[in-house]
C-alpha cells in the first residue's frame, strides 16, 4: 500500500514538474514558437533576440557570406519576392543569420546584405551562440576544408517562414518556383 501510495506521489509530482517546465517554456517563447531563446547582434552591432521574430511574420536564412552560389541567389530571390509582393509584403520582416560567424561580422553582413537589399537584416554573433541557434531552427551545418587551407560551409538552403507570433509556417526550397514562392508568401503576410 505504501509502495503505490509512493508510485501515486511520484507520478503526480513527475506531471507537476512536465507542466510547470511546459508554462515556463511556454512564456518565454509563446505558445507556438518555434527555434528556442538566443541573444544575438544584428548587422548594426545591436543586440537581437527571438523578439524581433514576433509581432510580424518573418523569413529567416542561415548562410554565410562567402557563400559561392546558394546565399546569394537565395538574398537576391528574397528581395525579388518583396519587391513583388508590393505593400501586400510590407510587413514580412527578412533575416540572414550567418553560420559562419568567424568571419562574418556585423560590418561584413551589412555589406553583404546591402548588396541585396535594405529589407534583409544580417544577424551574426558569438559562434556558440549562433550554431545554438541554428540548432534550435534545425538548420544543419559543417564547415568544410578546401585547397589551400581555406574553408567553405554546407547548410541547410531553405527560407524558414514563420507566423507573426514566431509559429512555424513552412519553407520556400532553394530554386523554388517564384510563383510558388510569392503565393506563400502571401499566405503568410496575409496571416
């Protein structure tokens, strides 16, 4: 009897830590967030966080700037997409969070997405900090010697979209159809 009285005990205690971790975690990130916290700096130098993927809804791509192909047709897509959206995309806000961010700097990534356009906000950081975050946004990456003791990145080449409360929404795949691209993008500015 004591036995199962303990079990009891220990079981509702078990459920009470789940739920009160479950509230906690609900809190901080809202009820259908995705990715997790991270402090970061944004190509300004200033401090970003996973606030400033809230209120509105967001795409998000992790790259880098030496990137060869992928980056920066994937920046120039984005901004070929906005510019067709018009006002209909006036509030999707875009983000390039660098995976390498040994080299790139908030300087170098207000350069780089300068290039493209004055929508795209570069985001790097300290390299833990940033590969946590990738992490959290299940974005893959691995750092991938060269010739000549230079390096290049493989990762994840998709645009992650998210709702205006940060909740996942889909993906626009590298090379997509513009089209295609354009109709999500609606979807997701239309909210």
């Amino acid at each position: 009897m004591i036995r199962r009285l303990l079990a009891v005990v220990l079981v509702l205690a078990a459920v009470g830590v789940g739920w009160l971790t479950f509230q906690w975690y609900s809190a901080r990130l809202g009820s259908d967030a995705y990715g997790a916290p991270f402090t970061l700096v944004d190509q300004d130098g200033a401090e970003i966080t996973e606030a400033a993927l809230r209120g509105h809804p967001s795409l998000i791509f992790f790259g880098f700037t030496h990137c060869p192909e992928v980056c920066p047709t994937t920046l120039y897509e984005m901004n070929g997409w906005l510019t067709t959206l018009g006002d209909q995309g006036k509030d999707l806000k875009a983000y390039f969070v660098s995976i390498d961010p040994e080299r790139d700097t908030p300087e170098m990534m207000k350069t780089y997405t300068g290039n493209f356009s004055d929508r795209i906000v570069g985001i790097s950081g300290p390299p833990d900090k940033v590969w946590a975050m990738a992490k959290a946004f299940n974005i893959y990456w691995k750092k991938v010697e060269t010739e000549g003791g230079d390096y290049t990145m493989d990762h994840t080449a998709s645009v992650i979209l998210l709702n205006a409360h940060g909740g996942f929404e889909g993906t626009i795949a590298y090379g997509e159809n513009a089209d295609v691209a354009v109709e999500k993008l609606k979807r997701l500015a239309a909210g």
